[in-house]
C-alpha cells in the first residue's frame, strides 16, 4: 500500500518536470526544474521499490542506489549549470 502511494507520487513529480521544463524560459530554470522533479520522482520511485520488495539483499541495493543517486544527481545538475554559466548564456530577466 505504501509503495503504490511512492509510485504515484514519482508519477506526479515527473509529469510535473516534464511541465517545467517545457515551459520555462531559459536554461537554468529549465534545468532547475527538471533536476528538482526528476530526482524527486526518482527518490519517490526508489523509495517505493523498497516498500515494495521482501526485506534482504534486494532493499540494501536500493537503499545504494537511492544514497549514489541523492549525491549524483544534483552533482551533475551544478555541473551543467557552471558550464552554461561560463558559456555566458545569460538568464532570463522578464519582460520590460
């Protein structure tokens, strides 16, 4: 029962993302919107496996997995943002 209830939260998180980075203005809100939603959905989604699995050496491997993907993620996401901001890719102001 409760992992059904992480599964559909990871659902929602990632249609969520998926909004977000469609609609966002420029490169780094998009990248924030992604990064936040999908790790969401994917800590959502791992957290959920482990309700979901009989206790052993399956739920070790997930709870790695979770720890390796809540370092990597926003590792990679900061990468990104540095190197479009050394790109000089200017953020979005707003309109004037």
């Amino acid at each position: 029962m409760l992992g059904w209830f992480f599964f559909i939260l990871a659902g929602f998180f990632a249609v969520l993302g998926t909004f977000g980075v469609l609609f966002m203005p420029d490169v780094y809100s998009r990248l924030q919107a992604g990064a936040l939603s999908g790790t969401t959905a994917v800590v959502s989604l791992l957290i959920g496996s482990i309700f979901w699995v009989d206790p052993g050496p399956l739920t070790g491997r997930l709870v790695v997995l979770l720890l390796f993907f809540l370092v990597s993620s926003p590792t990679a996401t900061h990468i990104i943002g540095r190197y479009a901001w050394r790109e000089r890719i200017v953020p979005w102001r707003g309109p004037r």
